[in-house]
C-alpha cells in the first residue's frame, strides 16, 4: 500500500514538472537502479 502511495505522489509530481524534468527523473530512476 505505501508503495502505491509513493507511485502515485510521483505521478502528481510529473505531472507537475515539465517535460524535460520529466526526462531527467525517468534517467535518475535508471541510474540508481
């Protein structure tokens, strides 16, 4: 459930940032995993 929770704040974030930031966040994600 907290799991979901955090899917769905980053989501909203995303949706929030502009495309690019967008960008940069999904290449992060990668990164640390």
């Amino acid at each position: 459930m907290a799991r979901k929770m955090m899917k769905m704040t980053k989501m909203r974030k995303m949706m929030k940032m502009t495309k690019m930031e967008v960008k940069k966040m999904k290449v992060q994600t990668k990164g640390t995993r």
